[in-house]
C-alpha cells in the first residue's frame, strides 16, 4: 500500500483512503471507486490507521435506486456519505443544491484530486480559525461536476493539539460564459452508523438564551435553525449527540458550531435504517447565491468534536479552540478592564454632570472603565429616534463628547461607548438622504422593531457610511471599548442594491457587510475592545468573537436566571468570553431581590462588571463593591486560563455549582448557589474535578464581598475529587445551638478557592 503521511493525516493513495488523526480522534473517508463518491467509514475516539478498510464497507441489498447497472448495493440512500446531494438515489437532505441553467437540480461530482496544505485556510473577513499552530494541516478535496465545469472543494483541517476537526467548503464555478444557482451549500455533512443519540442543543427568547434542551433521536428531522438575520435568541448555531447514558463526566458525544453570525440550519436526521445524518451551515430558507462565471462561494467553517469524556471533554476541546484560535489573542491574556455600564443607572435620562458623578464614584471603587450607554447620540430621549445620526447630542454633552471621555480619562477611567451600527430610524438624514438604504421593498410594508429598521449592510456605500460617521467618533473621542448592540431581527427582507436574481444573496451579503464594518474599524484602531451584543445574546457565536473577543451574554442580569444562561454558554464559550454584570435589586428585567454576594459571586465567573447607579448605594454597598472588584481582578488571570468544570446543573438542581481549575499554577474557584431555601436541610457534599490526586491544597471559602478568608482547611486533590466539601460543615459557629445557627436563605451562594501548599 503506498500511503501519503503528514503525521495528521494518513492516505492510501492506490485506494484513496483518509485517515485524519491525533490522539484524540479519528476522522476516516474513502473514494467509492466506481462511482467516485465519498463515504464515510469512522469518526470518533482516536484509532490506528487500519491495516486494510474493506471490512469497515457496508453493504447490504435492500430495495432501492442503484447508481450502477446490474449492482444491487450501489445506492447512496444506504450509504453513509461525505457531501451527498439529495435525489441522485439518496432521499435524505443533502448538503448541497445546485440548479441548472435547464431548471433541473442533478448534480454528480466525483473525486478529482486531493491537496494538504500546512496551517490553517485564510478566509479573508470571514470569521476562520488563525494563528499560529506548526502541527495544523489541512486536507482539501476537489470533486468535479461530471454536468458542468464546476467543482466542490471540501476542506478538512486537523491539528495535534485538540480533538477538532474543522470542516468547510467552496463552490468553484470554472465556466467562463454560464451561471448556476446554488440553492443549498452546507458547511459539512457526517453520516453515523447508528440513532443511539439524545439531541442537546441551547435554544431561549430574549432575556432567557442558553437554556439546555436534551430530547433523544426519533426516526426523522430534528433542525434547529435561525432565519432571523442573526444567530442565537432561539437557537444557538450550536449541537451535540450524546450517548444517553453518556454524562458530564463520562460517555460519547459529538459536538458541532458554526463561525457564523448569520442565518443557520443545524439538522439530525434519523433514516428508517437507524443512520444519523448530522449538518451543519447557512440556512437554506431564501437562500439562493448566483455563482457567476470565475466566480466561487465559500461557506463558514464548521467546527467539530468529539469525545469520550462526557459533555465536559466537549465542552473543553471547544473553549480551547476559541480562546487559541478564534479570539484575537490580544485580548487573551491581557487583563479585561472591568467597567461600570451607565444603562440601568440612567437609562436615556443623563447629562455630563449625572455621568461624571457615577463615574468619579466608580474610580473610588478602583473600576477601569466607565462605558456610556444609549442615548448620547441625536436626540435620542427614548427608543424612537436617532439612530443612524451618530453625532452627539449637544443638549446631554454640551461640550462634547471628546469632553466627557477626556474628564473621565482624567480620573484614571478608561471610556467606552455604546453603538448600534446596523439600524436605523425615520427622523435622521441618513434615512432622508437614502431610503433606498433601508432594507424592504419601497411598495411593501415594512415592519419596524423597537422603533428602529435595518440598515441594508449588503450595500457597501452603507456599511462606508457608518464607518464614515464611527471613524470620525473614534478619532475625535479617546474611546478604549465599544458596545456594538443589534436590537431587532430582519424582516420583509429585500435590498435595493442587489439585483431580482440576486435578492437570494442578501441575508449571506449583509452578515458579511457586518464582518467588513468590523475588519474596517479594527484595522483602523487596533488597540480597541469590542463587545457585541444583539438584544442580549441575538447574536452570542463564534463568527462574532473573532472580532469581538466578548460578548453580552443577556440583557437579564438577575443573577440566579444567569446561573442557566452563563451555564449553557459554557457548554461551547469559554468563560473570558461571557459579558456578566452585577446589577441593582430588585431587578429590571425580573424583579427578584438577590443578595449582591451572590450577584458578584455569579457574575465573577465572566467578564466581570457592574450595571447599576452607584451614587445610590448605601456607604455599606460601597465598600463591598469595592472589595468585590479587588477579588474579581485577583482571581481574572484564573478566569481567563483556566479549565471550567460544571458540576451541578441549574437545570436539574436547587445547588447549581462550577469550577474553574489551572492544572499549571493548581489554582481554583468553585462557585456554589442555592436558588430556594430549603427547611432542615439534607447533608451536602460538593465533589471537585480535575485535581492533582497527590496535590495537597488550601482550600479556604471566600466572603467575597470583604475579599477575605472566612476559614482554610490543608487537603489533598484526591480527597476532593473523591469525598469532596462538605458543605454542612460550619466553620463559624462551632458551639452554637441549632437557633442560634445561621439558617440557609433564598438565592445564596459560596465560593471556595484552591492554591496549592508548597
């Protein structure tokens, strides 16, 4: 057998056989010779390039449309396939759709030819995995159009540094005179042998995103998808198939997202032969892209795990990836500020005088970042107008924004500044001198949301002129951070700009005329944060931190309803990435009264920050705040590196409980909550994850709003991953009788940190 081996990827090249691997996983295709298909043979747990592969074919008669003459097994619908394309004897969704100039959609692309390149793919400003990794290999093959002179180009690329395979394609029109339709054109398809799979995935609704849903597989479609315009209030682009006795700790499970902040489908189907069909990519729904003569469409990258080690081993391999290869990585290690954002303090009702005296008491806190929120701008008193003119309102500054920032870099505050770059209301010139900018056909209703509509981003002249206007702020005003906020979805969808037979192109081009607006503004200052934000978590995915390295998880900041949003986050974002802010009670969007130990000891296990007035606040509140920002930046570098471990789960249990553990400094942070009090409570133990067995720790509960030790106890790692905290255990009261105990209280919560003893 001669074989191509590039460590990462083994090929039998007399049998065209891939072998994609590391120590962690393997990914294994094949060329039918006959038909020049692709199929899939293995993907899972890491195995040795298998001595011979015609044992792992399957095979079977079966009534059926067959590809070759006289051969009763050559049917694609009992195949497990690569890229299938539905119709051409597989009756299962494809994932590709092209139509023919004669109106007919059947395709057959066969293998031409296979490439491996090093490093990562370079997709210009649409989001990819980056920097620097010396093992990364990509494996690109070409299938040609036996029809047509197009082909399809499907990217695999691995690396030995995780379980991740990330997977893409390109549509290569090579005609010279004629166009084609592409219809449907998926970032990957996986067929798995078996339906013994429960469906996980994050679905929500503003205010309540990331909620945790796990239904097991029923013979037929499950989708989760999004045709709103962006990516995450109802569906995250973002699922996984799990064992069912598979567990946070242990079991298989697949996992897939998307970089993309764009419309999305993600699908299971379940065959009547129990084969899973797993894809993942642009949505289909109008969705219609021209590829013109010399022309190609490139779709996101889908990025795919699996492991043997539960939902955590999942979790982790993603949360590595992004924080190493999504986020700019300077912003990696690099200490976040931590900000006082003005919104739930003021709302629209400010002026310089209001925002200097929160600011003045937020520097005494020792806070690095005073973020001024909507309203600055036009006349905007209220959610009606404005946005479109970003020029500031001289009756709320009338010394300008330049100003304020300035007053505010004096007393030692960084400044930062709210945006919705991609709206646009009636009252402003920009509407007066382009209507035409405004997406909706001109004869058609079009519906407003919140006052506002959508600025036509597929247009470049529009996506210029917002540059235009946030350029000239960000010269003119020392601006450290921005909040890029998206308040509405797209609907009534039609562009002006683009022509009848391209109006299928618009959600693609206007998510890409947001990545340009992004690429444009970093290039131009490099040195700014951004944090994005769309209603919330409207658009909380991959595609949005690699410009934006944190995102505003949910406009609900009441800390025990962000107990299942920053959760379910976790199951794919890394901590650093998760925007989370201790609020005022009772609170805005929910109206509970929750202790501020808890809202900070909630909100630390983020990108930490505070929403609220703070010339408010009792002296006492002061002073806990200010001891509440010291353990916050004490304890950063551990938020931003180390590994996250969910523990107990908010959706099945009263005591939610996580850990952030460094294996390389042995430090950790345990967060532990009780939601509702409950009367002569059962013992409670709290077991912790991985420890260093032989390591001895101080373990010590923290009183986070004195930022001191309440009590420390010498214990090794393998005694708290085996018996754990007990947490009955009162340390502070040792001879009181039972009244005379603390009693356990609604919405509670308790930290534990862990150093290593020399």
């Amino acid at each position: 057998m001669m074989t191509t081996d590039s460590q990462l990827i083994t090929i039998d090249n007399q049998n065209l056989v891939f072998h994609l691997h590391n120590q962690q996983i393997s990914y294994l295709f094949r060329v039918i010779p006959e038909i020049g298909q692709l199929e899939q043979l293995y993907f899972g747990p890491a195995i040795q390039t298998p001595i011979d592969y015609h044992h792992l074919i399957v095979r079977d008669l079966r009534p059926a449309d067959n590809q070759l003459t006289g051969d009763y097994t050559s049917s694609l619908e009992h195949i497990q396939q690569e890229y299938p394309c539905f119709g051409t004897t597989d009756f299962r969704q494809g994932a590709y759709a092209i139509k023919y100039p004669d109106g007919d959609y059947i395709s057959e692309f066969k293998y031409q030819k296979f490439e491996i390149t090093p490093g990562y793919l370079n997709l210009g400003e649409l989001p990819h995995a980056r920097y620097h990794d010396e093992t990364a290999t990509t494996l690109t093959i070409t299938l040609q159009d036996a029809y047509s002179p197009l082909q399809i180009l499907l990217h695999y690329t691995i690396s030995q540094e995780n379980a991740i395979i990330i997977r893409s394609t390109t549509f290569r029109n090579l005609d010279t005179t004629t166009s084609y339709h592409l219809q449907r054109a998926l970032s990957f398809s996986l067929d798995l042998p078996d339906a013994n799979y429960d469906l996980l995935h994050l679905h929500g609704a503003w205010a309540k995103e990331m909620q945790i849903e796990r239904r097991h597989l029923m013979t037929g479609r499950m989708a989760i998808d999004s045709d709103r315009g962006a990516s995450s209030h109802q569906h995250n682009p973002f699922l996984a198939l799990a064992r069912p006795d598979s567990t946070e700790t242990q079991g298989l499970v697949y996992g897939a997202t998307l970089l993309y902040s764009g419309n999305f489908l993600g699908q299971v189907e379940v065959d009547n032969y129990d084969v899973t069909r797993i894809s993942l990519g642009i949505s289909p729904t109008q969705f219609d892209w021209l590829l013109q003569p010399q022309s190609k469409f490139q779709t996101p990258e889908a990025i795919l795990t699996c492991s043997q080690a539960g939902l955590t081993g999942m979790s982790q391999a993603f949360q590595t990836f992004f924080r190493e290869h999504v986020i700019d990585q300077r912003w990696v290690d690099q200490p976040k500020p931590i900000l006082i954002n003005n919104w739930e303090a003021t709302y629209f009702d400010f002026d310089e005088a209001k925002l200097l005296k929160l600011a003045q008491q937020a520097k005494a806190l020792d806070l690095d970042l005073f973020v001024l929120d909507d309203g600055w701008f036009g006349h905007r008193d209220s959610d009606n107008g404005s946005l479109g003119n970003w020029s500031v309102d001289n009756h709320k500054l009338p010394a300008g924004l330049p100003h304020l920032a300035n007053e505010i870099n004096k007393l030692g505050l960084k400044f930062g500044l709210w945006f919705e770059p991609e709206m646009i209301s009636l009252d402003t010139p920009l509407a007066a001198e382009h209507p035409e900018w405004i997406i909706g056909h001109p004869a058609k209703r079009r519906s407003h949301g919140r006052n506002q509509y959508v600025l036509d981003f597929s247009n470049p002249a529009a996506v210029t002129a917002i540059y235009n206007q946030m350029a000239k702020i960000l010269h003119s005003t020392p601006i450290d951070y921005v909040k890029w906020d998206m308040n509405r979805y797209i609907s009534e969808a039609f562009s002006n700009y683009l022509t009848a037979e391209q109006q299928g192109e618009f959600y693609h081009r206007y998510i890409m005329g947001v990545y340009h607006l992004y690429h444009r503004l970093l290039a131009e200052f490099p040195e700014l944060l951004i944090e994005s934000c769309a209603g919330g978590g409207g658009r909380f995915d991959g595609g949005m931190l690699y410009y934006a390295s944190q995102g505003w998880a949910s406009d609900d900041t009441d800390a025990i309803e962000r107990l299942k949003i920053q959760y379910g986050a976790s199951l794919l974002y890394p901590l650093q990435s998760i925007g989370a802010h201790v609020s005022a009670v009772p609170n805005h969007q929910v109206g509970r009264l929750t202790p501020l130990s808890t809202r900070a000891a909630v909100a630390v296990f983020g990108t930490f920050g505070y929403e609220l007035d703070l010339t408010k606040l009792p002296a006492a509140d002061l002073t806990i705040i200010k001891a509440q920002i010291q353990f916050a930046k004490r304890v950063q570098p551990l938020i931003q590196k180390g590994q996250f471990y969910r523990l107990k789960s908010p959706f099945t249990s009263n005591t939610p409980a996580w850990e952030v553990y460094d294996a390389f400094t042995k430090n950790g942070l345990i967060g532990y909550y009780q939601v509702l009090s409950p009367a002569n409570p059962d013992y409670q133990r709290l077991v912790l994850r991985g420890l260093d067995p032989k390591q001895k720790y101080q373990l010590s509960e923290i009183d986070i709003n004195h930022n001191s030790i309440i009590s420390t106890v010498e214990v090794f790692g393998d005694e708290l991953q085996n018996i754990g905290i007990i947490l009955n255990k009162d340390y502070t009261n040792k001879a009181a009788e039972y009244w005379q105990r603390p009693q356990p209280y609604d919405f509670a919560s308790r930290l534990f940190q862990l150093k290593p003893t020399e």
